[in-house]
C-alpha cells in the first residue's frame, strides 16, 4: 500500500497551484494509489536477468545505399521553384531581430 493521502494530494495540489475540490481530491487519491500499487507490481516482476527494454519489439533502421549518380539538381533547378531567390541563394525572412 501506497503512502499517498489526501493531504499530500492536497499538498502537490498546492505546489501545482491547482484548486481540487475535496470530490477532486478523495478521486484523485484513490486513482494515485492504484498507479503507486501497479507499478510496484511491475517493479516487483522484474528482476535482475530481465533486460530493460524501451519497445516490446525489436526495431532496426533501414537504410538505403547511399550511391552518388550524375542525376542532381543544378543551381538553377533547385532555385527555379523558389518563391525568392538573390540569383544563388534562397532568400527567407528573418526571424531573429537585428542585434543577433
């Protein structure tokens, strides 16, 4: 059992700055309890031959080869779709004051 109480909901509650009616409180304690019991169930379940995992199944990245061919994008290709451009370069607005 959790050593979780209404005054400590209430406490947290405060720390929050959240205003709980005491209907709030005697519920969220309750709930908070089940949570605390729960994970102390899966704490318990677990030992030290149990390896930590962040995903049930296993993930793995799949990459392309990265292979250099002679089909880019020239200069004037890649600008050409741009809605501003200063001949070589995108222009953007900006987006930090001037003192940056």
């Amino acid at each position: 059992m959790s050593d979780i109480s209404e005054e400590r909901v209430r406490h947290l509650a405060g720390l929050a700055r959240i205003d709980l009616s005491d209907s709030e409180v005697s519920a969220l304690t309750a709930e908070l309890v089940q949570i605390v019991d729960v994970v102390a169930q899966v704490t318990s379940a677990v030992d030290a031959e149990t390896p930590a995992t962040s995903h049930p199944i296993p993930l793995t990245n799949v990459y392309r080869e990265d292979v250099v061919t002679d089909d880019v994008l020239t200069q004037e290709q890649a600008l050409s779709g741009a809605p501003e451009t200063d001949g070589t370069r995108f222009v953007v607005s900006a987006i930090l004051g001037e003192e940056q």
